[in-house]
C-alpha cells in the first residue's frame, strides 16, 4: 500500500473515487499507455507468490518505499520558448550510442515470470537498442542469450563459492562477448524479505496457499512451468547434485556468498577482466571513492530496488554528491524506482549517464513476454521524450541540477 505523502495514492482529479479510473490490463498493447498498465496486468496474471517475489523490498520496506518518494521530492522548473524541434535521447553508453540512457537492470529467477524470460529481455533489449544485463541467478545460458544479434550484453556477477567459480563464470562471459562485467557487492548477506519468505513453508516448500493460488492461475503454469520449475542454468553445475531443487538450489549459492568479500576481491576481479567493470549497489561517498581507487570505468548507484538494507537512502539520494566525487573519470549510473520517462530525467539531471530498469521491464515481460518488454521501454522513450520537450531543454546533454526543484529547498529569496 502507499503510505507515502509525497505520492498520493488517490488522484486530486477525483472526488471520492469519482470518477472511477482504472488501468488497461488487456493483451493489447498499442493500448498500454504507461508502465502502471503493465504492472497491473502483471497483477492480474501472474500468481501472489510470484508478485512477492517481483515487488517486495526488505524488512519494513522502508528503502523500496524511499525509492519512489526521492523522486517525488524533485519538481521541476520548465523553461519556454526553446527550440524543441530536433530532440532526441541519443546517449553514448560506454562509448557506443543507446537508443536512450538506460540498460535493463540484472534481475535473477525471470523464469519465474515466463520460461525463456532472460531471451525474452535481451531480445527486446537488442532489438530497441539497450544493454540487457544478465544475472548470475539468471534462467537461461548465457552463451544462449549472448547468440542474439546485435545485443549489449552486460553479464552481472555475484561471488559465491570459491574463486574458481567466479574465475570460470568470466572465461565464459569473455568467451560469448559479454561487454560489461557488473559485479553486485550489495548482496552478500541476503536482505531479509519477509513477504517473500511467507509464501514458503519451509525453506524448500511452499506454502499449500501458495500451492493453491498458483494452480489457480493456469495461464501462468502453462507459460512458466511447462518444462517444471526453472534452473539456474549458468551455475547449477557448480551445485552438489543433492541440492538442485529450485529453492534449494537458490538457498545453496546464497549459503555459499563469502561475508568476507572485500576491495581485495573487487582488485583480483579488475585485474581479471580487462572490459567495462561496473561495480553495482553503492550508496556511501567513500565507497565511490574505493570504486575509483581501484580502477572500475563505472558506479551503479542503487540499493537492490529495495530488497537488501531498509531504511537506506535511495541511489537519487546519492547522485549529486556521486557525480561531483567522479567528474567525468567513470559512468555514473543509477537503479531503482524508475516507472516513468520524468524519472529517468530527473536522474540524469541530478548527475546520472544512465539509468537501470529492474520492475518496469519486468512488468512488460510479465504482460507480454519480449513485446511487453518492448513496449515497457518504448512507453519510457515517448514519456521522456514528451517531458524533455516540455521541460524546454533542447537535449539530455542541456540537462542539470537547475532544472529541478527540491520541494525542501528554502522559498526564495532566502532570508
Ligand atoms: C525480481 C528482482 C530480482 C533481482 N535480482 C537481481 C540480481 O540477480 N542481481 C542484481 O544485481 N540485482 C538484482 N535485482 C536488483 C535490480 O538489478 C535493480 O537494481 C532494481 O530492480 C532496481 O529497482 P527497480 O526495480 O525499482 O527498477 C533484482 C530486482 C528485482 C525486482
């Protein structure tokens, strides 16, 4: 539920409910017009168990509920009367142009959502003109998805187990083309998402509720299950053979995360990897500063969308102070909350190169597969684009700080 002041959950368009407003959550999807559409048909398909899976944060959900809210605390300041006839969201992403700034975020267990969900985003992805990056925890293999022509295919490591199987997991992203390496340093200690746990008896069972409410969406079985549960196709081998269950398995690799990981890993894996080295999951000032000590060409500000530490700041909390710590030696990218076209630029005018898509992508797979993909990323193109124009900025390039608002900011003039 939103609690949030700064977002109300009804409009002030209507008076007690009136009139009634609802979304579209048809299968049609040149009548999908923003990305809550497509979250709402999520929720009318896909089973509870798999919705807390998708939208849940940890602990009181404060992080996942900040994610949203740092947005809504920026206002903007439009200009008029700009030249607005030849816009366009063009960017270099590591040096080669993206049809927009932003890549899908690693997101781990898309087979939940649909069989072959990580081809579906990567296709998509490569199709509109974005990095896809591809989790650890990820479905499909990775030399499957790398085989997709024209994909920016980004893979996203989590350490667990001994140096071997990291070591191994880099030979096989270099060898299939993987142009970024983002290593996720935020995760290895498992946030504690309690609405998620709920849905499970033990550990390695669901609950017979759960069991009841999937069976009750047949759709859903027949698209996700139709092959049995998926497998972590890209690390099960280095799982015993005792422990492959799907839960099971999931709950092995977490088991197997060293605690200990530290900047004297992220300096073997530097030294490992020659190509783009994203470190993901930062929010402190000094831990950009390590990121840059030790030589990353990039910083994924973000807190997991919400799902590892609680009552964390959110990644636009950070980004100023981010940006002006970086200059312009490494990309500055940010995750979390973005639903909407004003978001991202909001993120790009506090200081971000791009943005990272987790939930809105997802929310696209889980209406239509890759074309809900698409769409979820077009929807994001037409908002931004639309916005820009309004906002009387010629360009993302013209985008800065003084075109925003903070809505705490003192009244001028200040006295
Ligand atoms: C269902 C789900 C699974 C995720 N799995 C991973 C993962 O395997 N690796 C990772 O680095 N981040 C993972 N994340 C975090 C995303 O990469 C991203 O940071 C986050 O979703 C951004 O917030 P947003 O969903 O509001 O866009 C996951 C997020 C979600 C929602």
């Amino acid at each position: 539920m939103n609690t949030s002041p700064a977002i109300p959950a009804v409009s002030v368009a209507q008076m007690h409910g009136s009139p009634r407003r609802r979304y579209y959550t048809g299968r049609h999807l040149d009548r999908v017009h923003a990305i809550s559409d497509l979250r709402a048909r999520t929720h009318k398909l896909m089973p509870r168990f798999v919705l807390e899976y998708l939208e849940g944060g940890a602990g009181e959900e404060a992080t996942l509920r900040r994610e949203r809210e740092a947005f809504a605390e920026w206002r903007y300041r439009p200009h008029t009367l700009v030249d607005e006839s030849h816009r366009s969201l063009k960017r270099p992403l590591l040096g080669r142009e993206a049809a927009m700034p932003l890549a899908i975020a690693p997101t781990g267990l898309n087979g939940l959502f649909m069989r072959h969900a990580d081809m579906a985003l990567a296709r998509a992805a490569a199709q509109f003109g974005v990095p896809f990056t591809q989790s650890t925890m990820s479905n499909d293999r990775m030399e499957d998805v790398a085989s997709i022509a024209g994909l920016r295919h980004w893979w996203q490591l989590y350490v667990f187990g001994g140096e071997e199987i990291w070591q191994e997991l880099l030979r096989r992203a270099e060898s299939c083309g993987c142009e970024a390496l983002v290593l996720t340093t935020n995760s290895q200690i498992f946030g504690d998402r309690e609405w998620d746990s709920r849905t499970r008896a033990t550990r390695s069972r669901p609950s017979l509720a759960t069991l009841i409410d999937a069976a009750c969406h047949p759709r859903w079985c027949a698209s996700a299950l139709s092959h049995g549960m998926p497998r972590f196709a890209n690390v099960i081998d280095f799982v015993p053979k005792d422990r492959r269950g799907f839960f099971e398995s999931a709950f092995w690799i977490r088991e197997q995360m060293p605690r200990s990981l530290s900047w004297n890993d992220i300096a073997k894996i530097r030294d490992r990897w020659k190509r783009p080295f994203f470190i993901k999951g930062i929010l402190h000032p000094d831990d950009v500063r390590q990121a840059l000590d030790h030589g990353v060409d990039g910083i994924i500000l973000g807190s997991h969308g919400g799902r590892q530490m609680d009552w964390a700041i959110s990644a636009l909390d950070m980004l100023r102070e981010a940006r002006e710590i970086i200059g312009d030696r490494v990309t500055l990218l940010m995750s979390g909350g973005i639903r909407h076209g004003t978001d991202m630029l909001k993120a790009l005018a506090l200081g971000a190169d791009g943005v990272l898509t987790g939930r809105a992508t997802l929310y696209g797979l889980c209406a239509d597969g890759e074309d809900g993909v698409y769409r979820a990323l077009d929807i994001l193109k037409e908002q931004a684009m639309n916005e820009l124009g309004q906002l009387g900025v010629p360009s993302i390039d013209a985008l800065g700080p003084d075109i925003l608002r903070h809505m705490h900011a003192p009244p001028f003039p200040q006295v």
